[in-house]
C-alpha cells in the first residue's frame, strides 16, 4: 500500500496517503525511503548517488502539479521537463538476446544512472507522457482521500482508489443513507 496509481510515477506522488485522518509521508525519511523503494523493486543498493531527500520531495509536488495539468490537458512547465530530461540522460534499456536452446528471447533491462529512486520515478513519467489518455488520470472520488491513479480499466469507470479503502466506505455511507431515508418515511 499504496501502489494503486497505475504507474510508478503516480505511486510515487501518491506517498503522502491520509490514513484514518493523519497524514502520511512514505518517503519521509531515509528508512521510509527505503522501504518504498523496495516495495517499488527499486535496485537502490548499486546506486552510484544515493538520492537526495529534499530533491524527491522536490520532485513529487512538482509530478503532483503534472498529474493535474496532464489531466486537464495543460501543458507541462519547462523547468519539470528539464529535470525530468536531466534525470534520464544516462539511463539506457539494455538488451540482450537470451537463447535456451529451446527457446529464444529478447530481454530488455532498463539501467538507472544516478538517484535510483528519483531515475526511476523520471523514467516511468517520460514512458508516460508517450503513451496516454488525459481522461483516465484520476483523484479518487472520496473527498477525504489524497490518492490519485491511472485507470486503465476498458470502461474507464473506475472510482476509487482501491475498493477496500474507499470503494466499501462509500457503499457503507449509501446504505445508512437509504436507511435514515426509510426509517423518515
Ligand atoms: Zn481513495
């Protein structure tokens, strides 16, 4: 929890979930960090530069302010583009044919320079921007709920962040609704 965004980079702005009224931060320190990246099968321990907290931090209000621009279909500040640009440079998908004798088979690795994490979150935006559709980036519809995701369902009528946190909620709220209605009556 929560990797329910749809792509990593919306995993990675939606690290601030409020749970139970208190709000959260899942990259707040370095064990925190640590944890997410892991959860995230980020390879952090090879890194030749460890990330920088602030910068993150830095990072995922300015991919939350993306996220909204993106689902309005307004365009993206210059200065996002340029970290994002500056943070991919040296990454590179490696590939290499792997033959069993049965059977043979491209593999495609990608490889991250520079701050594992930060990379990483760059990498899946840029993928990102090269293949979506404004209309499926979406908050979820429990006004109390920070999480945000891409629905990438057939009908596109996906509601809430996940079911169990939100979805039941609000199934529960309709129900002592209708109630409180019949019992009026
Ligand atoms: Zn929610």
């Amino acid at each position: 929890m929560p990797f329910l965004g749809g792509s990593l980079w919306i995993d990675f702005v939606n690290t601030t979930p409020v749970i139970k009224g208190t709000a959260l931060d899942l990259i707040g320190d370095a064990s925190a960090l640590e944890r997410w990246a892991r959860q995230a099968n980020i390879e952090t321990a090879l890194a030749n530069a460890p990330d920088d907290p602030a910068a993150l931090q830095d990072l995922r209000a300015q991919l939350a302010d993306a996220f909204d621009r993106l689902a309005a279909s307004k365009p993206l500040p210059g200065d996002l583009i340029a970290t994002i640009n500056h943070l991919i440079q040296h990454s590179a998908i490696r590939r290499r044919i792997v033959d069993t004798g049965d059977t043979i088979a491209l593999n495609e690795h990608v490889e991250f320079a520079g701050p594992p994490v930060a990379s990483a979150v760059a990498w899946h935006f840029a993928q990102f921007l090269g293949n979506y559709e404004h209309q499926r980036l979406r908050h979820c519809d429990n006004p109390a709920c920070t999480m945000q995701f891409y629905d990438v369902g057939k009908n596109n009528r996906r509601r809430w962040c996940t079911m169990a946190l939100c979805g039941n909620r609000d199934k529960v709220a309709q129900y002592r609704g209708r109630k409180a209605v019949a019992r009026a009556d």
